[in-house]
C-alpha cells in the first residue's frame, strides 16, 4: 500500500509544480504528471510513503488524499498505446487484445511508479533506444527507473546485460512485476539505490540512461559518468530548457562529449559520450 495525493493543476504550470515539490523534499517521491491532449489542465499525483505526507500536501495545496493498494495496477486502464512507427508500441490496459508479433511491444499499466511513457522525458529516451542499434553488444544501466519502461524496452530490443536501479523500493518493486508480465523470465538486475550514493565500481556501461531531476543529474555528474565505459554513451532526460547548460557544463567536467541535444517542449534530453 502506498498514499496518494492529487489535483488538477494548469499544465503550463507544471515546471512551478515540479519545483514545489522539489523544493519541499519531495524529490525522493515517486510522482506522475498526466497531461491530456487539447486540456487546459494535467493530473499531478504524487505517492510519498506516509499518509502524513499526503495530508499535508492536500492542506498546502488543497485535492485528495487516497490510499493505493498496490494490486491497482493491474486494474484495466483504456489509456491509448503509445505507438512509434513500427519500432515499439507501449500497451497499458491489462487485456492489450492482439499483438502483431512482428511489432515490439511492451505492456507497462499505469501504476504507483512513474513512467508510463506518456512524458516527454520518457517518450525522448524511448525514441532514442527505438533507434540505437548493435543491442547484442550493449549493456545498458538504467538509472531512477521508475515503472521500468527503459530497461524493459533495452531488454525488448536485445541488450547484453540490463542493471536497473531506483530509490524507491516500490518503484524497484513494480519494475520487476513488469518484467515479469512481459517476459517469461527475469533478466534485469534491479537495484534499490540512490544515485547520488553510487560508488565508483569497476563495473561501466555502454549506455548509461537517467531520467532525473537536473539537480540530482548535477549533483551525482561524477558518479553516473564514472559508469559510463570509454567510448559507451550517456542519456539524460528530466532537464529543463534553463537548466541545459548547467547539466552540461556538469558533465563537460567529467570528460564527457556533447553528442546532441533534443527537446519537446520544454524538457530537453541530453546525449553525451565518454571520450
Ligand atoms: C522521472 S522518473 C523516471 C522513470 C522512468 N525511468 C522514465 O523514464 O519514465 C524518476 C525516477 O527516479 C527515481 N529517483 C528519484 N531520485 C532518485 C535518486 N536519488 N536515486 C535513484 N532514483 C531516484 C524516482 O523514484 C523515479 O522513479
């Protein structure tokens, strides 16, 4: 079981939300932002670990508070799939109906851990993996992995070796049922970790994905670089457009080469790699 809090917010405040909810320690939350086409207003839910937390955000802040029970995310859900060409198609009710097997799919329900697909900073770093070719001999790190999604598509596509990590213990939790629910055998290693915890290990990675908060991308550069392999590429997503140079300038320290930038709205995904 885990606390929800949530409420409509004007989707061109979502940055003002986002920065709240940094600002006031929740960063460590686990938080989905639901932006509906041709609607003034997006669903900002947040999950913190205690009722105590929920109810003060919901008298701060006004919406509702619930309890979720951990099984609801196997509940249906009539999301559309998010389709990219012929490359992959993301499912989430619990019934997907048929799957063209010459399509790559995955089927990831709504739930408590964020990433679903829907957000741009998850949706850039898919496009990006759909395209990323020569799997066979990658070994992908994926970190702050949410519901999964990227490991789960880096395994879909082929991936060498697959390590996964989120501090959150029910976003591990969720991740691993992911994978459970698309493929016949576990694969992934999933880690309960904070990356600003990360240790300078032996162990590199030819990609190394983050889809972060930019302070913690900031705060951690040396780290999450230190487990890139020479040669081997990083992806950040989670950064704002104010906050692009800031993460680079981060990096640029730690020998990392700017590769390309790409944006959709106001997020930016950053690709870099190790000289
Ligand atoms: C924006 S979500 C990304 C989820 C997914 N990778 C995606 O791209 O949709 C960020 C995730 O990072 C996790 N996270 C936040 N701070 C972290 C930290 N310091 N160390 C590891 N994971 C963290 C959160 O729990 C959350 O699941």
């Amino acid at each position: 079981m885990t606390w929800c809090w949530r409420r409509l917010i004007v989707s061109t405040q979502q940055d003002l939300w986002i920065e709240r909810l940094q600002g006031g320690g929740l960063d460590r939350a686990s938080w989905v932002l639901t932006e509906r086409p041709d609607r003034s207003r997006a669903a900002l839910a947040v999950y913190p670990k205690t009722r105590s937390v929920a109810v003060s955000l919901a008298k701060k802040y006004g919406g509702q508070v619930r309890l979720v029970k951990l099984n609801e995310w196997l509940k249906p859900n009539n999301a559309k799939p998010i389709v990219m060409g012929r490359r992959l198609r993301i499912v989430h009710e619990t019934a997907p109906g048929k799957h063209d097997p010459a399509l790559p799919q995955l089927h990831i329900p709504h739930g408590v851990a964020f990433g679903s697909g829907e957000h741009a900073t998850t949706l850039m770093l898919l496009r990006a993996l759909t395209r990323h070719e020569a799997w066979r001999e990658t070994t992908v790190l994926d970190l702050g992995t949410g519901s999964g999604i990227l490991a789960l598509t880096a395994r879909l596509f082929g991936a060498r070796r697959i390590v996964a990590t989120d501090i959150d213990p029910e976003a591990v939790r969720t991740a691993r049922q992911n994978e459970a629910l698309n493929f016949p055998g576990p694969l992934i290693g999933w880690r309960c970790s904070d990356v600003k915890k990360l240790r300078a290990t032996s162990r590199q990675y030819d990609l190394v994905v983050a889809n972060l908060f930019s302070g913690i991308l900031c705060d951690a550069a040396s780290s999450i670089a230190g487990c890139v392999s020479r040669g081997g590429q990083l992806w950040l997503s989670g950064v704002l457009r104010s906050q692009q140079a800031e993460v680079v300038v981060a990096y640029r320290r730690q020998k990392m080469k700017l590769v390309r930038v790409v944006s959709r709205g106001k997020w930016m995904m950053i690709q870099l790699a190790k000289k």
